[in-house]
C-alpha cells in the first residue's frame, strides 16, 4: 500500500476486514481520538497479536473490548468515507 496516507491504510485494511493491522494504525491518531479510545485499539490490537488470555486473567470482557474497538473503527471510517465522497 504506497502512496497512502495511514488513515487511508487503515480504512483500507478495516474494509478487508484486517482489523488487526487496521486498529495498529488507528492506535496511533492521538489527535483523532480521546486516551481511553486509543487504549481501546491498544488492547484490541493487543489481543489479536495472542495476549487475549493475559486480558482475560486482568478479568476484561475480550469479546466487549474487541466489539467496541470495531465499533468505534467502524464510525470513524464511515464518518472518513462520508466526507471524502462529500468532498468527490
């Protein structure tokens, strides 16, 4: 993927459904999103890359964690597409 922006990755990696490489990316937009939502991609990128039992043992819902990490991924790029077609 040359040429492209992260957040053009990300969203192009999310629309693959690569929420793993997907979230690596949009845990480091410090400008877009507030510390807990980071955190949030953080864990879920986290559990993907095989910590899931780790998460679980600290007591933390995995599943949750991973559904609102989507979530979240999902608004974000819906919003980014909404615009650029705006924009197009």
């Amino acid at each position: 993927m040359k040429n492209l922006t992260k957040k053009q990755q990300a969203i192009n990696y999310y629309l693959q459904g690569n929420f793993k490489k997907s979230f690596a990316i949009l845990r480091n937009f410090n400008l877009t999103f507030n510390n807990d939502e980071i955190r949030l991609f953080e864990i879920s990128h986290e559990i993907f890359n095989g910590h899931e039992l780790f998460y679980k043992q600290l007591g933390q819902d995995t599943v949750s964690i991973l559904k609102n990490a989507n979530i979240l991924a999902k608004k974000y790029i819906d919003h980014s597409l909404n615009k650029q077609n705006a924009i197009n």
